[in-house]
C-alpha cells in the first residue's frame, strides 16, 4: 500500500470484555445461517444454557442470575465461537485491509482509497451495536504508517476523538509509524 501512497492509516478496534459479551441467541443464528448441523447446534446450546452466576457480598449471596452472553475464553471451543460471531465483519472497501485475531482487530487504510477511515470505524462500530458488542473507544488506536525513507510527508487529516500513537503493541510486537524495530528490540533486550 505504502509503494502507491503517501500513508496507510492502521486502525486499531479493541472491543470491551468481547469474550464476555458474546450473545448465545447471535451466536446460535450464525452458526444455524453456515448451515452447521443441528445435532452440534444442540450440543452447542445445551454447552451455554442453563449457566448461572451469584454474587456474593458481605458473607450474603444473591439469587442466582441466568447467564445468555459470554463464552469462555480459555475452554477449547470459545475463541471458535468468537470467531463466528466476528466471522460477517467486513469492511466497505476491497482497497482496505482487515487482520482479525481473537478479540483484536486491525484494520489498513490507505491515502487513496474510495472508503476512507473514519467510514470504516462508523461502519464497523454500527456492526458492533448490531452484535451487541461494545467498541472501547479509549483503548482504540490509531497509526499513520508512512515509508520510512519518504522524503515529503503529507499527515492525514484529523478525525474524530480515536488517540493518535507513534508505535503499538500487537500480538507481542512493538510496531512504529515508521517500520523502525528500535523499540520492540529494547523492549526484548529489557
């Protein structure tokens, strides 16, 4: 992308509690739309129903909540489901980039693309409310990548309230706006 603009804009969507918030009656549609076979429909029903959670405060307990969201995060099948539930997020534009793992997601825009930015965030924050999924905008970042060599460089414009960073940590590495490893080596050498 960087070979044909001035910058690419990389999105960083972080989603609250995602795990936690995964709706069993979205999940089930999903699932029933891929045409997966009713027997592991069941299964997978009978594996989220009937849950519940109490509290405890002060020594006295609560009555018993049912439980109809999350999925467990460290069991064998729940980043499967999470997958599911995000598996119809897509962007606008077939010039934009998406990388989707677990609960993190990234997406690369470029200067000259038909779709810009803050179009995609509107896009994918109205597809969160659709799948009851909330965008935590204060952990949401932004990055202008740029060539490392360039010798203008044409900032993009501003838009909304989404913290602008030089660098950001992505599945353990450090990446910068301007493909320098320095940090990430530093933070390994530390």
């Amino acid at each position: 992308m960087l070979e044909e603009n001035n910058y690419v804009r990389c999105l960083m969507i972080d989603f609250t509690k995602a795990f936690d918030t995964v709706d069993h009656a979205i999940l089930v549609a999903k699932l029933v739309a891929y045409n997966v076979s009713p027997p592991v429909i069941n299964w997978i029903i009978s594996f989220l129903s009937g849950r519940s959670q109490v509290c405890k405060v002060n020594g006295h307990y609560f009555n018993p909540c049912t439980i109809n969201r999350g999925i467990v995060q460290r069991s064998a099948i729940g980043p499967q489901f999470y997958t599911v539930i995000k598996s119809n997020l897509k962007l606008l534009s077939s010039d934009n980039i998406f990388v989707k793992y677990a609960d993190d997601i990234i997406f690369l825009v470029s200067a000259n693309s038909t779709v810009d930015t803050a179009t995609e965030l509107c896009h994918t924050q109205a597809w969160a409310v659709a799948n009851k999924l909330g965008a935590n905008t204060k952990k949401t970042k932004k990055m202008v990548l740029r060539q490392p060599r360039a010798k203008s460089h044409y900032m993009p414009p501003v838009f909304d309230d989404v913290e602008r960073v030089a660098s950001a940590k992505f599945l353990g590495v450090i990446f910068q706006d301007n493909f320098k490893m320095d940090l990430h080596v530093n933070s390994i050498l530390s």
